[in-house]
C-alpha cells in the first residue's frame, strides 16, 4: 500500500475488539488495518459472523472498551483517534464526521417518534439551529433522499412509511449533519429486492455529491461489486483479502473469496442463505483455530495451514493493480493449475 | 362504530349497576339489627319498630334498592345511623378530598422515586447499583403498607423527630403545614408503588435499550440523558401504564392503611369507623363512591396508551 | 453500556479463599448484627442501618461459603427464604405439640407479667409477653398457624373455582364468557380492601369466613388466567383436531385444555399465597379480621399501636419481621414458579 502524503480520512491500524464472555474472550475483530480517503468507496464483505459489522461499529466507535470489552489498535477518522477521545467528544463526531445506515430500517427508527423528530434533534444537537432552521433543513434532506411531499412526511410516524420510504429517512438522518464518513451496515439486506437497487444508486449518488467516504458494510457481494472501489475480505475476524474492487473480483486469490463468488448465481436466496455453497461453519471465535482460521473449510488447505497463521502480504506479480494483498499459505493465483476450475466473474 | 364505543360503555354501567346491587344486598345481610345499632339495647320493641319503619327497613329489598338507587343518583346517599347522623354525601365529601390529596400525592411521590431509579438501574444492567435496586424493591414489595408505615413512623418520627404524626391540616388552613402533615403518609404509600414501578419500567427499559433505535440514536451523537428519556422511556412506559391501573386497587388500599395508621380522617377512617359500628348506609355510600372514583380512573389510564403509542392511535382514528 | 454487549466473566477464587473470606464476612456480619441488636448506644436509625449491613455481609459470606462448597454461584437468599418456610410452616402445623407459652387464654395471662422484656432462649418467655402477659413467642407461632391457614384455605378455594369458571368460560365462549367476565369485571371494581371492609362489616370474624371473603380477591385474576390460557389452548391445532374427530367437550377440557391450563394457574396461586397474607394481616390489623385475644401477625402488629411500640418494640419487631420474611419467602418462591411455568406473567 503506498502512503499518501495528505493523511486519510480513515486510518485504522490492526484493530482488535474482544468481548469478554461467560464462555471465554471472544476476538469479533482480530488485527485489521484499512485506510479511506475522501471520496472513496471500501467494501467489508464477509459471511455473518465474520466480525464485519462489529468492526463497523468498532470503527465508528459504538463499541468501545468497557467492562465487558477490550478495544485496541487506532481508528483515526479526520485525525482524531476515537477511541482515544472521551466519550462526550466522541458523541461530537457521530453526526458531523461520522455517522451509520443501520440495515433494518422497521427497528433503527424509534416506533414513538415522528419522521422529522428524527431529524430535527440531531440538526439541533449538532448545528445549533433554531426550530425553524431545523425543519427547514429536514424538509431539504427528505427532498434529497427522494422522498416526496417531504413537509408532510415530517409529520408521520415511522409505521406510517413503507420499508423502502423509511431506508431513505435513516440515510437522511445519517446525512442530516454532513459527516465525512459514512458507515453503511447492510443497508439493503432487510429490503426488498427491487428496493435494494434503488437504495443503492441513491447512497451511491449522494457519496459522489458529498465527496463523502464510504465503508460498505454487506455480506451481498453483488451490492459490493458494482459500487466500490475497493474491497476487504474477511473471515473470523481477520482481513483474508484486501485490493482494488475489480481485481479481486475477477481474480481472487484467498480460496474463501473464490469460494464466496461462486455463490454469487445463488443470488436470488434470501439473505444469510447465499453462503450454503461452503462446507461447514465458520470458527468458534471464542476458541479460533490455532492455524489459517479457514483451513478447516479449504479445499486447498496443506499441513502447514493449520499450524501457522497466514499474514497479509502484498501479492506478487500484481504490480500493475495498487495494494493487493491476500493472507494464504497457497494462495488461489499462484498455483496456476486451479485457474481452470475458477467460477465466477 | 356505534358497537365499538357503545359496548364499552354498556358493559361499564352494567358493571357499575352490579356493584351498587351487591353493596346494597351484602350490607342488607348484615346480622343484627340496625335499629339496635342505633338506638342501643334496653329499648321498647315500639321504639325499634318505629325506628325500623322510619329507616324504611319494613319494606320489601327491591323497593328499597329502588328507593337507594334513585337517591344515589340524586346525590343522596342515605343517612348515618351512628350520631353524628348526618347525610352520608356530606360525610364523604368532607372525607374524600383527604385520600384524594394522599393517593395523587403517594402515586406522584412513586413515579418521581421510580423513573429516576429505573433508568438508573436499566442504564447499569447487571451492575452493582441495578443488583442493589433489584434487591432493595424486591424487599419493599414483601413489606405490607402498615410495615413500612411503622417502620418510617420509628425511625423518622420517634427516632428523629422530623416529621409530625397524628393530625391533619387541610389545603386551607396553610398549604406548607398540610404537605409536612400529608408528607409521611404518602411516602408510606408511595414506597411500595415505587418498588413496583420501579421494577416493571426498569425491565422494558433493558429490553428498549437492546433496540436498534436506541442504537442509531447513539450513531447521530445523543447524550445517554437525552437517549434515556426521550427515546427509550416511552417505547417502554405501556406496561408501567398496564401495571398503574392495577395499582390503583393497592393504592386505595394502602390509602385506607395510612389514614388508620395516621389518624387521618379521610375516606378509609370513614368506611373503617363505620364497618366497626356496623353503620351501614355509610360503608354502603363509601364503597359506591370509591367503586365509581376506580372504575373511572381506569378507563381514564385505558385511554392513555393512546397518547403513548402512536400505533394504536391510528388503530382508533 | 446501552450496546447489547456480553456478561462479563467474574474473576474465579479459588476454593480455599472463598471458604475463608465467606467464613470470615459471615462471622463478621452476625456479630455486628448482633450487636447492634442489643445495644442501646446508638440510635434506632443507625440501628437498624448496622443491623441490615450486617445482615447482608453474612448472607454475603454465606454466599461465597456455599460458592467454595459447590464450586458454583448458589442463591443463597432464595434457599435461606425455604428454610424459612419450612421452619414457620412446620411450627404452625406442630403448633399444638410444641412447649409454648400461653397463646391466647387471657384469663391464665392474669398471672403473669405484662409486657415482660425477650428473656432468649431458655428463659420462661424468649420473645417476652404482651399487655395481656400472654406470651409473643407462642402468640407469632399460632399466629403464624392462622394467617396462613386462611391463605391456603382462600387460595384453595379460589384457584379451584377461579380456574374452573375461567377454563369454561373460555372454552365455551359465547354468552357464558361475557356474563363471566361481566361478574369478575364488577369484583374487580371494588379495590381489594374495600371489598374485604365490606364484607367484613357483615361476616362474622372466624377463620371460615375470613378465608371465604379473601378467596372472592383471587377469583377474578385466577379467573382471567385460566380464560386467557384456555382460550390459547383450544386455537391450537391438536384441539381443533380431537373437536374434528368429534371427541366430547368434557373430555376435551379435562384431557386436553386441563394439563395446559394448571401449571400457569398453580404458580399463580403462590404468587397469591403472599398477597392473600397481606391481606389477612391488613385486615386484623384494622381490626376487622380475626379477634383479639387470638393470635394473628395482623392483630399482633396493631397491638404495638398508641405508644406501646415505642417502649416495647418487640411487640411489633417479632410479627413484623415474621411477617416479613414469609411473604418475602413466599415471593421469592412465586417469581421462581412463574418463570418456569409462566413466562409471560414473570413481568416482575
């Protein structure tokens, strides 16, 4: 990866969230590093349970060291170290700097509040401006969201909007503050398939507007495929795969990427079912495998994998395509012999 | 719609009709005679017998729950037969005011100890504090009104001397003595609705911070104050809402309990007094009129879930 | 933490350390609330403060004892509050056996002294005498026997016909269900004491009919219980099938709806066991229950009224902390049975 003279937006350094369980720690997120300059786009894929959304939450400083948690690593958003911060001055960033789409728009807007409340609050909390300003400013963001007769809109009820309505009143919330960054976590699987597309243009369009920064955080490789610049592969909490969107997808070269693509056909399965195409389960993260934490479920596993964890290290060859990098003792490019074989697109 | 609103309201007459019948009919059984409760022993059977004809007690029990009901509904709910022997209304509305200011004072007191407590507690799930809290009203809960009365009359009365005990001042007589005076008492009642309170609210509010909305609450940069109470507290107030029409039963309980502990004369010294005399047009009226007062109060809390949840509220409109 | 986050784990002491911090805070705790129980030093506030702390540092450390013993957490509260139960119930059964004092016979109380000081274990009055000098010890013993005799005889008869009338009000529906709840409505909407007041004013004060006026306060919840589960129930498919291949309705609720129907009802009953104790001792403490010279908590509480508590408070410490502790039990007991057969109703 080459350094960039301007810092990035968004630096993380070998993150690492554990939670400390009844049935022991439990590594969500073991050592992941990823940058994010202004105006790009990084995916975070992986199945459920690979930490993918701990670490969204981990970066945007939602979880955070307590009782029952241990962060470590950095996570710089516009120079501030968020977990170095206290909590009150973290709550200043969620809003202007930071802010999430969360993926279920029926449970992330409150039953008992109004559309506009929503809005408001965090307009005022945040831009210090009168009643009036905030609605005013509301009214604009529903508008930009796509939503019709937006002032009417303000008045209602969450129940009162379809999925798809209320998916483009959190995205509104989310941009209501001008944040830098935005995380969005699974913002489409809760939708209908005709709705996802739709939501996803519109996050699309609206991050190229802002020249805003995008973590995009889902397990549907075809949401990832078409709208990133770059993607990240992970797997039991560690990073397997990391470079240029187009690249890995063409050419993976961890097997679990391999072996997610080639559940891409199965698309049109309900969500968490896409996956079925691997074997087995992924890892306990209370008690990872001592090895590669995929060997057990490789098909392309050797007898050094289960000993030695794999580190993530730039791939050779690929001189012409910036940062690649894949964490395999046998990685898929390398051995030529498997190209045949490659599914996918 | 005319089935939706009218069935209600014929089931709470025929339900308040019921309750006067069986007020009148249980108090009409009551052994013993009324004319020798009031005259005492050692009269001539003439004398009884005229007091009985007087008192109407010689004609037949239908014509006489008649007679009782149209004078109810007229305001006129018979006369005291123990002197003082004054109209029982009149009784009853010098009486009422006094439980009244007690019970809203005690259910105030309760809410401003619960909710407090609660989001506390909720906000430190599984800490020491929430353990504590757990505890501490678990024990309230096991402890009947007068206990906790005696308890509090022990300690801040007869071992600090804080508070007065015995007497009562009312509203008029000076606004500043009449709260120190009702002060105890509602605390004693207040205690053990605060317990309860405190518990249901605190659980619906561990279950409403679990929610994604308290979460994307937190994403948009929301104090931990202003999450609590104003995004998590109304989502989780519909069964603290359920559990105070309940309350309100306990609540007149308690009332009745403190003002006999107390000295107070409001409602419970009333029907207590009476119930020991076996002044029966006076327990009669009392429960009538405390029958109504809950009934009303509970239909009242009924409509409120209303004013909290906006999805029912589309239901009704 | 408002984030769903995970337990944390509790650091693990070893065996030997819990047995002696555990043995250490329990001796600890029952000397300093045996201290502060006879001493006169201090005043009533701080008292009872020390007393508590006390107490609770010995139930602490008969907690960590018991975690060193088993090797995993054991609450410790819960089983403290059966023991309790079994001690009072089995003293209220064997009352008659037992070398007690004299209870309730006012005239023999003639001869001894009134308002004798707690003399402990081994003197002629342990928990010292009342204003009648009858006996306090032998008075909370029998009157243990009372308050809770009239509990499970109310709470009997209740459950058996509550369940009864709302098993068939909600299998049979219809008008029956409407006048059925009608009914239980017009109970409910008398407050609890108010109906006891009322009836109380015309029975007269035995044991019977005490029981009888409590078991018309559980009617209505038990009632509404067994239509609510019943009605569950006879939606579900294996009851709609057995009605299809034309079994009876008898059969049907006594095979079918019955088995599903009694658990939630049983852990019901002893969540009302405590509450129909409160009740009964609110009752004779107004002075409506059962009489003096007969012993209840109730009526024992009262007698500390009008000064007497000040000077002599164990008049009203020993019902009262008899009292306490059998409700305190008894909900302990309730909230256990709700959780596992109830869940819905273990709100609390």
């Amino acid at each position: 990866m080459t350094t960039p003279s301007v810092p990035d937006l968004l630096e993380v350094t070998d993150l690492r969230t554990v939670f400390h369980t009844a049935r022991g720690d439990v590594r969500a997120v073991d050592g992941v590093s990823f940058r994010l300059a202004a105006g790009e786009t990084l995916g975070l894929v992986g199945e459920s349970g690979s930490g993918k959304s701990v670490l969204g939450r981990t970066v945007m400083g939602l979880i955070s060291s307590g009782p029952t948690t241990t962060v470590t690593g950095s996570v710089r958003i516009g120079g501030h170290d968020v977990h170095a911060l206290k909590p009150s001055a973290r709550r200043r960033l969620w809003g202007p700097e930071v802010a999430m789409v969360f993926q279920d728009p029926m449970t992330s807007l409150n039953p008992v509040k109004r559309v506009g409340t929503h809005l408001t609050e965090t307009l005022r909390r945040h831009l210090h401006c009168s009643r009036t300003e905030a609605t005013e400013r509301a009214v604009d963001l529903l508008r930009q969201v796509g939503i019709p007769e937006p002032a009417r809109r303000l008045r209602q009820y969450p129940h009162e909007l379809s999925g798809g309505m209320r998916q483009r009143v959190v995205i509104a919330t989310a941009l209501a503050c001008d944040p830098r960054l935005l995380i969005a976590d699974e913002p489409t699987t809760a939708l209908d398939v005709t709705v996802q597309k739709q939501i996803l243009d519109l996050l699309g369009s609206l991050v190229a507007e802002r020249d805003m920064a995008m973590l995009l955080v889902s397990h549907d490789l075809g949401a990832v495929a078409g709208r990133t610049d770059r993607v990240q592969v992970m797997y039991a909490g560690r990073t397997v795969e990391s470079g240029a969107t187009r690249p890995v997808f063409a050419a993976p070269e961890h097997p679990y990427t391999e072996a997610l693509l080639a559940s891409i056909p199965n698309l049109a399965h309900p969500p968490h079912t896409v996956l079925r195409a691997i074997e087995g389960n992924p890892p306990d993260m209370a008690r990872p495998p001592l090895g590669c934490r995929f060997a057990p479920r490789c098909g392309r596993a050797a007898a050094g994998c289960t000993d030695e964890l794999p580190l993530l290290v730039g791939v050779p060859g690929s001189a012409g395509v910036t940062g690649r990098e894949v964490a395999c003792h046998h990685p898929v490019g390398l051995s030529a012999p498997l190209e045949g074989n490659r599914h996918g697109r | 719609m005319a089935r939706r609103f009218l069935l209600p309201v014929l089931e709470l007459v025929a339900v308040l009709f019921l309750v006067s019948l069986g007020v009148f009919l249980l108090l009409s059984l009551v052994p013993g005679d009324p004319a020798v409760a009031v005259l005492g022993e050692g009269r001539t059977p003439a004398e009884y017998d005229a007091l009985r004809e007087q008192l109407g007690l010689n004609d037949p029990l239908l014509s006489r729950y008649g007679d009782w009901l149209g004078g109810v509904l007229h305001g006129d709910l018979g006369t005291s037969l123990v002197p003082p022997q004054t109209a029982v209304a009149d009784r009853i509305a010098s009486a009422l005011p006094v439980s009244l200011e007690l019970a809203v004072l005690g259910l105030v007191m309760a809410l401003a100890l619960a909710l407090p407590l609660a989001m506390w507690s909720a906000y430190h799930q599984g800490g020491r504090a929430d353990r504590a809290i757990s505890a501490i009203t678990f024990g309230l809960l096991s402890m009947p009104s007068f206990l906790i009365g005696l308890v509090l009359i022990a300690v801040l009365v007869n071992s600090l001397g804080i508070f007065p005990r015995n007497e009562w001042v009312r509203p008029g007589d000076g606004l500043g003595a009449n709260l120190s005076h009702a002060f105890l008492p509602a605390l004693t009642i207040a205690l053990m609705e605060a317990a309860m309170f405190t518990r249901i609210l605190r659980n619906d509010l561990v279950t409403t911070l679990h929610e994604d909305f308290i979460l994307a609450a937190r994403a948009r940069g929301m104090s931990p104050l202003r999450i609590m109470v104003s995004d998590a507290l109304r989502p989780s107030s519909f069964s603290l809402v359920t559990v105070l029409g309940l309350s309100i039963g306990r609540l007149v309980g308690s009332t009745v309990i403190v003002e006999y502990l107390f000295a107070l004369p409001g409602m419970g010294k009333l029907v207590i007094d009476a119930a020991n005399q076996g002044n029966y047009p006076v327990v009669q009226g009392a429960v009538l009129v405390i029958a109504v007062i809950y009934v009303a109060s509970n239909t009242l809390i009924d409509r409120t879930y209303g004013l909290l949840d906006p999805r029912t509220r589309r239901a009704r409109a | 933490m408002l984030a769903p986050e995970p337990i944390a784990v509790r650091r693990r002491d070893t065996r030997p350390v819990l047995l002696l911090t555990g043995a250490l805070l329990l001796a600890l705790g029952l000397a300093v609330a045996g201290w502060a129980a006879g001493t006169t030093v201090l005043v009533t506030l701080v008292r009872m403060l020390v007393l508590v702390a006390g107490i609770l540092a010995a139930i602490a450390g008969l907690g960590r004892v018991a975690r060193g013993v088993r090797g995993k957490p054991v609450d410790v509260v819960f089983w403290l509050g059966m023991t309790w139960l079994v001690l009072i119930l089995g003293a209220a059964a064997l009352a008659p056996l037992l070398p007690l004092g004299n209870a309730d016979d006012s005239v023999a109380g003639l001869t001894s002294p009134i308002f004798a000081a707690p003399g402990g274990i081994g003197a002629e009055h342990p928990l010292g005498t009342n204003n009648y000098g009858l006996d306090v010890l032998a008075r909370a013993v029998f009157g243990a026997r009372t308050s809770i005799l009239v509990a499970l005889m109310a709470v009997l008869i209740g459950t058996t016909v509550g369940g009864l009338v709302g098993m068939v009000s909600g299998f049979v529906r219809g008008t029956t269900d409407r006048i059925v709840g009608i009914l239980s409505n017009a109970l409910l909407a008398v407050p609890p004491l108010i109906l006891l007041i009322a009836l109380g004013t015309v029975l007269d004060p035995s044991i019977r009919s005490i029981a009888f006026a409590l078991s018309l306060l559980t009617i209505p919840s038990m009632v509404r219980l067994a239509r609510a589960n019943t009605i569950t129930v006879a939606e579900r498919e294996f009851v709609l099938a057995a009605r299809a291949l034309g079994a009876g309705r008898v059969r049907l609720l006594l095979r079918e709806v019955l088995p599903n129907v009694v658990l939630p009802v049983l852990s019901l009953a002893v969540v009302m066991i405590s509450v129909l104790v409160v009740a009964e001792a609110s009752l004779s403490f107004l002075g409506i229950g059962i009489e003096q010279p007969a012993p209840t908590w109730g009526n024992m509480i009262a007698e500390g009224q009008g000064g007497v508590m000040e000077d002599h408070p164990y008049i009203v410490v020993v019902p009262g902390i008899c009292l306490f502790l059998t409700v305190f039990s008894f909900n302990l007991l309730g909230e256990k049975a709700q959780k596992r057969w109830d869940p819905r109703a273990a709100k609390l």
